[in-house]
C-alpha cells in the first residue's frame, strides 16, 4: 500500500474515532461542525422523495467513496465526490408533479421502481409503463395516458432526468460546491455505452465522478432490495452497457473485503459516511453556510408542487417579520427563519398525487397528508444544528385547541416560535391558490384568523402577524405560482416515452 493511501485511511480513521464518539452526535473539530455531518442527515430527506428507503444516499456515498479510495484519488476530488453523492438527488423533487401526473400514480414509487429496471431498453420500458400507467384507473384511462407518452415519442424521458439533474446541480453550486461536483450529478443518469440521459455522453466522455456516482447508486438500491449477491450481478450484466467496466472490476473487489461488507450493513449509514468526508478539504458548516443550507432544501420542498412554488420562503419573511416585531435578538430570529424555512421539508415524502389534487382528500389521503410534520421532526432532528427546531417544525399543523396535527396537541403549551410558524404558514398559505381554490385577499385571510382567534389560533402570534403587515407591504405568491404552472403545463405538452 502506498505512501499517500496509507495516509488516507489514517485520516479516515481519526475522523471516524471523532463521529462515532458521537460529541453530542456531531462529528466537530473544535467547535466546528462539519459540513458532510449535515448534509448526509439531510439526505434522508432526499431519500424518501425518491422513494427510496432512509439512508440511500448516504449508503450510496459510502460505495462512492471506497471507490475513489481504490482508485487513489486525490482529496479534492474525493470531497467534491463525497457531496455530489450526498446531494445527488437535490433536483428529484422538480420533477415530481410531471412524474405524478404522466403516470397517474404515485411519483414516489414511479421513482423508486423505474430505478430497478434497465430503462435504456425499449422492451423493459413498456412493460414498466404497461404495469404502472394510473395503477387505479379505467382501461381508458390506462389506454389514454399511454397513448399520450408513445405519441409524443423520444425526448420525453431525457427531459425528466435533464430537469433532475440541472436542478440537482444548481443547487450544489448554490452551496458553492466545485464544478466536478456539479458536473457528477449532471452525468448521474449517462451511461457508458451512451444510451443514457440527458446527453446521451459515451465511456470516457461521462465525468469519472458521475460514472462512480451512477454505479454507486443503483448498485445500492440493488444491495438494499436484494442483498448483496444480486447487486453484484446486476452490475456485471449492465458493465459496459450502464457502468465502467474498470469501475464495477474495482467494486467487485471490494465486495470481497470485510470492511466494506460491515461498512454496508450499518444502519446509521450517516454517520458511518461523515468518516468519508476528506477532512483536509476543510467545509464547515458555519452559520452563514447553514442559513443557505436550509435556502437550498427550502426550493427543494418549494420545488416539489407548482402549487407549493416558494411557499417556505414566503413563510420565513413572515416568521422573520413577526419574531422581529416581538423583539428576539439576531441568533434566535436566525433559528426561527430557519425552522421556517424547513418546516415542511416532510412534505418531500408525500406523494403529488395527494399534494396537487385538484378535489377533497379522502381519508386515507389526508392522513398521508397529515404525516408531513411528523417527517419534518424526524428529519431535523437527525440534523446536527437544526436539531433544536425540529419539535417546533413538527408542530407547525397543531392548533390552539388541540384539534390540529400530527399530534393533537394544544399549541398554548407550545413555545412561541411555533405558533408563529403556525400562523405565518396558515395566513401564507390561505393567501396563495390551491388546486380547488383561488388565493384569498391579505385581509380576508386576516379577518378569518380573527374571528378563530383563541379558539384554534394563537391571538399573540396573530398580533405579531399585524404588526408585520403594518410595516411592510404583502404581496401574495400567486404570479409565482401562475408561472410554475405555465411552466409545468409546456413541459407537460412534450410528454414522456420511457421506452425511447
Ligand atoms: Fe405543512
Ligand atoms: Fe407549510
């Protein structure tokens, strides 16, 4: 083993000593937390919009990087790796509301099962449509929307994972990640023999971190799904169709070594991945950097449906409004704006089908709603740093009264922060248009809240509302929804065949 690997492994050994002493569950340096910490607990948010199980992005970074440790590259390389593979599905959620709607079901399992089959052949491609074109619907409506997907023909397919990918990279340079990692996640979906997504590139011509990253990820769906034996041979029978032949050599390798078998096989794939980080890259997660980390996850839940288009945004200019008009000094008014702007990141895990539909909910489909803040909880309360919000997040549903949810409890017993997020969210909310109704004027909304006013809505945190709105003018996101919408319906009117 050569010099330069051998220090490698030291480091990621002393790394890993500091991460799984926990220190308060955050792998630090100093008082510094580590920026990899964050975002490999964050990627579990990305993980259930895929569909996939908690920590497949994670598990996913950590075959990428026994790879690049195999392959000797250097640290810079490795670090811009480490996020791409943590951040790969950033731009999953843009395409969510398109997937739901071509196929009639539920985009979160379209996702997941499309990442089981090999695509790039036209057979299997039909038959995935055939079983799973609207699952619930008549023989017509299973008739019609195929018929859509065939006769719009080719280019329908690429421009589901251009989006994913275009916007999954703009986020990684939002966060002011190198160009290699941008570049990763925009090859995710090429394949070696050029018959991948979205531009179609050839061996070489892919990025080596996007071809690691393409492997790494499905041979993980493959190792969660069916263990390790058949994600070996999966990778064999795709090497040089989908993979570097080079690539899938070095994993099978790797698969004979007991370290990665028992790396593998953790649950808390998170942690197991932080040991990755390459340390002598230095990306601390400083305040500044968290205020954008929670921007950039807030435009992925944004991102989800056109009728949520810039929804957590507009709840964090009113929270900041509202907690600067009760006078909270700059850190917490930093965590409220924060928290608002995460307080719907469980809606990630929600199918669009239930998100954007057009009537009434069912039960059954309110109560899908209905978990949303649970996830949010769950969520942020795996985040070093944003852990101190995730209660307040998971309370943004609950009401004066007790009537609200996921819990049930009566927000007077809740800290302030949270009923102002509830009221910022509920008078945002109200104000925007839904698919079964138009935004309501600023002081309809107001007058309703009023007259619900220390039944269900927290008369102090109404206050602080009106107090903000006496300051600075409202204006309503509906022209931004109006133009996500347009947007969604050009894009729908060059549908989808996934056999071409
Ligand atoms: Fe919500
Ligand atoms: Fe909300």
């Amino acid at each position: 083993m050569g010099k330069f690997v051998t220090s490698q492994l030291m480091e990621r050994s002393e790394h890993c000593a500091v991460v799984e002493r926990g220190d308060a569950g955050a792998a630090k340096r100093g008082d510094t937390l580590r920026l990899g910490e964050v975002l490999s607990a964050l990627s579990y948010a990305l993980d259930i919009t895929e569909g996939q199980p908690c920590g497949h992005a994670a598990r996913s970074c950590l075959v990428g990087m026994h790879l690049a440790e195999k392959l000797h590259l250097l640290s810079s390389d490795r670090s811009s790796l480490f996020y791409a593979l943590l951040l790969k599905d950033a731009g999953c959620s843009s395409n969510a509301a398109k997937m739901a709607y071509l196929f009639g079901a539920d985009d979160r399992k379209i996702k997941h099962d499309l990442k089981e089959i090999d695509w790039s052949k036209a057979a299997e491609g039909l038959r995935f449509m055939r079983q799973n074109v609207s699952p619930e619907g008549s023989r017509t409506e299973r008739f019609l929307k195929m018929a859509a997907m065939l006769l719009h023909g080719p280019g329908g397919a690429k421009k589901l994972v251009q989006t994913r990918c275009e916007r999954g990279a703009a986020v990684a340079r939002t966060l002011g990640f190198p160009e290699m990692t941008a570049q990763a996640i925009l090859d995710l979906d090429e394949h070696w023999n050029g018959q991948g997504h979205p531009r179609g590139l050839r061996g070489e011509e892919i990025s080596l971190a996007g071809r690691i990253a393409g492997l790494a990820q499905t041979f993980e769906v493959f190792y969660t799904k069916l263990g390790l034996t058949a994600a070996l041979e999966m990778t064999l029978a795709r090497s040089g169709t989908w993979f570097d032949p080079t690539l899938v050599s070095l994993l099978h390798g790797l698969a004979a070594e007991d370290e990665f078998r028992s790396e593998l096989a953790r649950r808390d794939a998170d942690v197991a991945v932080a040991c990755y980080e390459p340390h002598d890259v230095p990306r601390y997660a400083d305040d500044a950097l968290l205020d954008r980390v929670a921007e950039a996850f807030a435009q992925v839940v944004d991102a989800k449906s056109p009728w949520t288009h810039k929804h957590s945004r507009g709840v964090a200019d009113l929270a900041l409004g509202m907690g600067r008009a009760v006078g909270f000094e700059a850190d917490r008014l930093r965590r409220l704006r924060r928290t608002a702007l995460l307080h719907d990141i469980g809606k990630l895990g929600v199918s669009n089908l239930v998100l954007d539909k057009p009537g009434k909910l069912t039960d059954e489909e309110f109560a899908a709603m209905k978990k949303h803040p649970d996830f949010s909880e769950r969520i942020l309360a795996r985040v070093p740093a944003f852990a101190s919000m995730a209660e307040i997040a998971g309370a943004h549903h609950e009401r004066l009264d007790g009537r609200g949810y996921y819990r049930g409890v009566a927000s007077e017993t809740l800290p302030l922060e949270s009923r102002i997020v509830m009221v910022a969210d509920v008078f945002e909310a109200l104000t925007a248009a839904r698919p079964y109704r138009a935004g309501m004027p600023a002081e309809k909304v107001i007058d309703m809240l009023e007259r619900d006013a220390g039944t269900s809505v927290c008369p102090t945190a109404l206050n602080l509302l009106k107090r903000h709105l006496e300051r600075k003018d409202f204006t309503s996101r509906v022209e931004h929804q109006l133009e996500a919408l347009d947007l969604l319906h050009q894009d729908l009117a060059a549908p989808v065949c996934m056999a071409c």
